[in-house]
C-alpha cells in the first residue's frame, strides 16, 4: 500500500455511501484523505440497495427536508461533477396503501410535504389501476404518489471512489480496521492488518458495523440492525411502471421477528429488484433464508400475478441499521477529541451528495450550513431506550 507509514489529515472507515462521498468532499478540499474498507467498495450494504432517492417517507422537520430538496438538486449534476454515470433518472412512486389509517395518515403528511417542496398527492385505487394496469389491487385504498430518483448503487459508489481518488485520496479496499491507538482521550493511530495509519481526525461511517467499530475505542452507541432480503429477477418485458412500495413500511416492520415490506423496482434493463424480508437479528451475514425468500415471493404474486412465471436470477440479505429515535446519528462522539461518526439514515441516496457536503467541513472544525446538531451523538450521552 502507497503512504504506508503517512500521517492522514482524516481516516475513514467505512466505504459505502457515506464514506466515499465524506471522502471524495475531503480530498475536493485538499484534506489528506484515507478510505479504509473491509471487503470491496460498496460491499457493506450501499451497493446491494434498491438505488432509490426517495422523497416522502422521510422525518417531516426543517432539516430533513432541506437533505431531501436540495439533496436532489444536488443529484442533478453530480454526474457530470463525478465524471461517471450512476444512471440516475426520475421514477414514479406508488406506496399502497390497505388501511384507513394509512390513507388518513399520508393525507395528512401530503399536507405538509407539499408546500415543502415535495408534491406527494394520496391518489384512489382506480388511479393507481391505470397507472399499474398489472396489478392486482383488490382490497387496496388506494395509493401515495409521488416522484423519487433512481440511480444504480454500485456505479454510485464506484463514481465516488473514483472522483475521490482522482481528488488524491486513497481509496484502500480489504483493509479492515481492527483497532485504534489511543492517547489522551485522542485516537492516535488506526490500525488494520496491512500496518497502522496516523491521524489527526477519525471519521466512522460503518454503517450497520458502527458499533462494533465504536467499541474497539470503548464507545458504545445505541445502533441496531435488521437483516434484510432481496432478489432481483430475469428481464422482462415492461409490465411494471413505477416503484412499488407498501405505505406503512416502518409500522409492518417495527418490533416484529420477521416481516415483509413489499417493494418492486424495474431497473433500465428490464430486470426487477424485489425488497424486503426482513429479521431482526444481532447477527451479521449476507445470507438469504428460505423464510424469507418465499414469503417475499407470496406477496409479490399477490401483487402482480403475472410474475409468477418470472424466474429470479439472484439473491442477497443486508443488514440496515437504526438508532432508538430512527434519527441518523451523525456528529462528534463526546468522550473522545477527535472521533466523527455517521449512519443511520433515513434517505440515504437522496440526502448524501449535500450531507456529505456538510460533512467535510464538519470534520474540518467548520460549521455546515444548515447545524447537524439534531443528530449528534451527544443525544444518548445520559442513555436511551429501545421502544
Ligand atoms: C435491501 C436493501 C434495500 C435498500 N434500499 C435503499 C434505497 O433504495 N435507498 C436508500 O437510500 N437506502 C436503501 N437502503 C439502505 C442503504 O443501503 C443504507 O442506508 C446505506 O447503504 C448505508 O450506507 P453506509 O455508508 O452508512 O453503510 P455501508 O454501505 O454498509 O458501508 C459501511 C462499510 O463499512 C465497512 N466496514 C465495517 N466494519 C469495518 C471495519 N472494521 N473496517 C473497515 N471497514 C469496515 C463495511 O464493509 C461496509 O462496506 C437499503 C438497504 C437494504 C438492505
């Protein structure tokens, strides 16, 4: 590895989405940058994800709705800033919804929503049946409409690596951190099996692996996770015209052992990627169950019938990260001087190209401009709770 014995303005660990764009935003600045990534670029969960830039599903505050309309702003001319395509596009979104309270809820977050800058509408199911002449929507209300990004994962990833190498940081792959030296309340050195590397600042963007990573500097963060499953099938022809996802995704989900969240996304080849079973577990793996593969497979041929013919060409399970409140948890953890940790989000892929923005300067000692106080660390300080 090049710049073995280096001291690095900023380490990261971690190279999903949050940590190459903290990367690539870093070096853009001259900062002295090294990724540290345990497997291949995007491996964790980011490049393994639906590729949604979703809109509406989000917190309702001030903030998170700065991340979501300028965040998309932002995704408007990143490609050509990257110098690569991640296949970002627009795309319909329906959100079905089986319930009255489901309808009486979205009504209600439409209300808010759009004045905000997100026009989200709560549309019959008659409208949902012409725009989705496939599906069965027998005993469905109706439906959340709404119009989200699409971009390819992997190739979001692998732009950013790109773009932040070319801004002179080192992207380093297979480089699992496997502890920290540490002086003065000061992580001093990262250390990984290839040797240690010298640093000013440590930035934690581990994802769902975030608390293993904390604990190695005796940091306890209150992150959870879920596991969950997808398949992705053959090409079709197109039958299937907009993202499909259940309204009341975080309410089937919350609290249960396991649980399906439907979600359907024709991809720009023909090919349709299928979300989510999803198991609550302390475990990390990558594995798909027979549980869960089935039970996906019943909801979808509920859904679309037709596609009980399709045949699916690959399958995978992930684990996806939460914090108590569901806020991300982004800030300087209080115990240390100089560790930044950040995960948790709630719309990842929209909110990244600006969050990372302020991310940067953040780890530069400068202010953001829009404060990320509201998710720091510093908010489980005197404990939490799990509901
Ligand atoms: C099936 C599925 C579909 C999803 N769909 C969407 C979607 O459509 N839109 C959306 O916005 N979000 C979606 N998500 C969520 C999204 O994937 C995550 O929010 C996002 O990928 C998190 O990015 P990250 O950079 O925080 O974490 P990750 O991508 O998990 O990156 C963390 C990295 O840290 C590495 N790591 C861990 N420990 C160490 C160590 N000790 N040393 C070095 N490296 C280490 C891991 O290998 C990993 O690559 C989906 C998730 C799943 C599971």
């Amino acid at each position: 590895m090049k710049n073995l014995t280096n001291n690095f303005d900023v380490i990261i660990i971690g190279g999903g989405f949050l940590g190459l764009s903290s990367a690539y935003e870093l070096a853009k600045q001259g900062v002295r940058t090294l990724l540290l990534e345990a497997g291949d670029i995007g491996s964790g969960t980011s490049a393994s994800c639906s590729g949604r830039a979703q809109v509406c599903e989000g917190h309702l505050d001030p903030l998170n709705i700065q991340l979501i309309t300028d965040g998309l702003k932002r995704h408007e001319t990143l490609e050509e800033e990257l110098g690569q395509t991640y296949d970002w596009r627009k795309s319909g979104l329906f959100l079905i919804i089986r319930t009255q309270d489901s309808w009486n809820h979205w009504q209600n977050r439409a209300s808010i929503l759009t004045p905000a800058g997100i026009p989200t509408e709560v549309v019959d199911r008659k409208v949902l049946q012409k725009a989705e002449p496939n599906m069965n929507t027998n005993g469905l209300l109706g439906a959340v409409y709404a119009v989200e990004g699409m971009i390819n994962p992997l190739k979001f990833s692998l732009a950013y690596a790109a773009a932040a190498r070319r801004n002179g940081a080192i992207i380093q792959g297979n480089s699992q951190v496997t502890g920290f030296e540490m002086s003065n309340n000061r992580i001093t050195a990262v250390q990984t099996k290839l040797g240690k590397f010298l640093c000013d600042t440590v930035a934690v963007m581990t994802g769902a692996w975030l608390p293993q990573t904390t604990k190695m500097a005796n940091i306890e963060l209150p992150i959870c996770h879920t596991h969950a499953e997808a398949v992705v099938t053959e090409p079709i022809p197109a039958m299937i015209f907009n993202n499909v996802e259940i309204s009341d995704f975080y309410a089937t989900i919350h609290g249960k052992q396991r649980a399906v969240a439907i979600g359907v996304h024709p991809d720009l080849h023909g090919s349709v990627d299928i979300t989510e079973a999803v198991t609550k577990t302390d475990q990390y793996h990558k594995r798909v169950s027979a549980w869960g593969i089935t039970a996906l497979a019943k909801e979808l041929i509920q859904l679309y019938p037709f596609m009980d013919k399709v045949r699916v060409v690959r399958s995978w399970g992930r684990p996806t990260c939460f914090t108590p409140d569901e806020e991300p948890i982004i800030g300087w953890v209080p115990q240390l001087k100089n560790m930044y940790v950040a995960a948790s989000l709630v719309e990842t892929i929209t909110a990244v190209p600006l969050l990372s923005e302020w991310m940067a300067s953040s780890l530069q000692g400068k202010k953001p401009p829009s404060s990320l106080d509201q998710f720091s660390p510093s908010r489980f300080e005197n404990g939490w709770s799990w509901n």
